[in-house]
C-alpha cells in the first residue's frame, strides 16, 4: 500500500496542474515524469490506447496556449532538443486512465498521488468561492452604511459647533440690529 506523500510533495505537484479551456490539467511531460517513464514511452502507450482517452480526457494544446504555458513556465525551445510538437493535456480524469495503462506499482502510486493533489486543488477553489461569497455578502450589508456614516458625521459636527454658530435669531428685528448684523 502506498504510503502518504508529504505536503512539500503534493504542493509540488498542485504547481505542475494548469488551468486551460476552463479545466484543470496537467501536461503529457510531467505525468510522464511522475510515473517515472520518458514522455516519448508514455505517449505511445497513451497511443497505443487512445480509445481510453477520449477529448474530455485528453486533447493537445493548441500554439497559442502551448505559448502561453511556455512563456509562464520554463518548457524547452524546440531549437535545443525541445519538443517537436505541442503537448498533451490530460484532465483529471485522462490522469487517471493513464496510471491505469500503465500499470507499474509506480504508476498505482502515482494515480493516488495525483488523486490526491486534485482533491486537494478542487478544496482550495471550493474555500476560495465560499470566501468570495461572504465577502459578497459582507459588502452588500456595508454599501448602504457609507451615506449612513457620512449623516453622522454631520449631525455630529452640528452638535460640536458653538451655540453662536447654530443660534438664530427669533422675533422681528428693528432697523437697528439689521444695521448692527
């Protein structure tokens, strides 16, 4: 039975999922890492078993969002040995359908692993939105308080002003006192 990875462990592997097309994924290179295999081996068992994959497992990024992981995380140029074409992105799903072609103790330990590490990003993003929520609610109740505020202030500065100040005066005025004013 596999043992627990440690925290350091799974953090790392949390990094190496990325969210493209709205899913999280993780790339054709990294699984092959974790599964101890190169990625030419695992994308031809991958190959060899495509009907297993099927496009809401599996898919290749496109130019534009091989770049866009390319620019954001450190992935070979191709001019240096680097990949010849784009990767293959698996879902979480896809993740597990490989550990289970592969069929190694590694890759069984690997598949927990990675379950795992799903899990553990799916909680984060559920807290996240729960947090979002109560935030929401917080600055609905709030809004109204800001004009609520300011008519304190007012009726508190009213209240510190001398009476000479807020005094008017009641009852007619003769020519002279509007002379004197």
């Amino acid at each position: 039975m596999a043992t627990d990875t440690p925290a350091q462990d799974r953090s790392s592997l949390t990094s190496r999922i990325h969210f493209v097309r709205g899913q999280k994924i993780m790339l054709d290179a990294d699984l092959a890492e974790l599964y101890g295999i190169s990625t030419r081996v695992f994308n031809q068992a991958i190959k060899r078993n495509s009907e297993r994959f099927p496009l809401d497992f599996m898919f290749r990024l496109d130019d534009k969002e091989y770049k866009s992981l390319r620019s954001q995380f450190v992935i070979s140029n191709v001019g240096r040995g680097g990949r010849r074409h784009s990767p293959m992105a698996f879902t979480e799903h896809g993740a597990i359908m490989a550990a289970t072609i592969l069929n190694s103790q590694r890759a069984i330990e690997m598949s927990v692993f990675i379950v795992r590490a799903f899990v553990q990003l799916r909680d984060m993003v559920s807290n996240h939105s729960e947090l979002t929520d109560k935030l929401n609610k917080l600055e609905s109740k709030v809004s109204g308080h800001d004009q609520e505020i300011a008519n304190l202030f007012e009726t508190i500065r009213q209240l510190m002003m001398s009476p000479t100040q807020t005094r008017r005066f009641v009852g007619f005025r003769t020519n002279r006192q509007e002379r004197d004013k």
